[in-house]
C-alpha cells in the first residue's frame, strides 16, 4: 500500500488489508516521499480507522524502497502520482507488472485516483476508508 506520505491513505489500506486478509499474508505500506518517515498515521486517519473497529496506531511511515519490489507479490499505489513515482524505480518489467492502482480492483480499468484527505476534514478521511474498504473487498474476492 503506497500512497505519498505513509501517514494518511496508504495506512488506512495497509490497515483494512490486514483485519481481512488470510492469515500469513506479509502487508505493509509505505510513501514515495520521505517526509514523514518514523511518524505515526495522520490523526484523522487513526480515528476513522478506530472508528471502524480498527487500530493502526502502531504504523509508523517509511519510504518505498527499491527493495519493496523483491518483498511483495502486490503493490498498490493510491494514485497515479503514485503509481508513476513507484514504476520509475522498477529494476525490470517484472517488478513494474507488481504495481496496481488500487481502485481498479473495484473498478478495472477506469483508473480511479483515492484522493488524498490531508487538506481537507474528517469526511475526506471517511471517503477514502469507504473507498478503500470496496476495493479490498474486491481483490480479495479474486485473491483468497
């Protein structure tokens, strides 16, 4: 789950993806920029998540590496921004095919963006959970 901070969409998925997933599935998320690395999520984002039952207080943000490519089987990005920034760093085409927008597990091939909430209020961060929580609804339907 990759988003551009690691501290408001990215874990909210990687937050979802884990209360769902099957057990012994290796999830993470992580940001194409530095900026908030070591950070706790956003606090908006750790009370949406709450709010659903969920406890993502323990993330902290990390910079996507070069090596994520080798560590996941998937790699979701939250936006187009995001996908562009993590396929420039694809050592092969291998490792390129890795990265999906995230709503097109909700939505093939409409390339859907998962706005970023950061400027906005509460609502956007409910939005995007709800968006979130579709798409890894879907891919899990095809995946476990």
């Amino acid at each position: 789950m990759v988003c551009l901070g690691n501290i408001c969409r990215s874990p909210l998925a990687h937050g979802i993806l884990e209360s769902k997933a099957p057990e012994g599935w290796y999830i993470d998320s992580a940001g194409t920029s530095g900026w908030h690395e070591g950070e706790r999520p956003d606090t908006r984002s750790i009370v949406t998540a709450k709010g659903r039952g969920l406890n993502i207080d323990q993330q902290r943000s990390r910079p996507f590496l070069v090596e994520d490519f080798e560590r996941f089987d998937v790699i979701f990005a939250m936006d187009s921004s995001n996908y562009t920034n993590i396929t420039r760093l694809a050592p092969d085409e291998a490792s390129k095919a890795k990265v999906r927008l995230i709503m097109n597990e909700a939505y093939p091939g409409e390339n859907r963006q998962v706005p970023d909430p950061y400027t906005g209020g509460q609502r956007g961060f409910e939005d995007v959970y709800d968006m979130l929580d579709l798409a890894i609804k879907k891919f899990l339907e095809q995946h476990s």
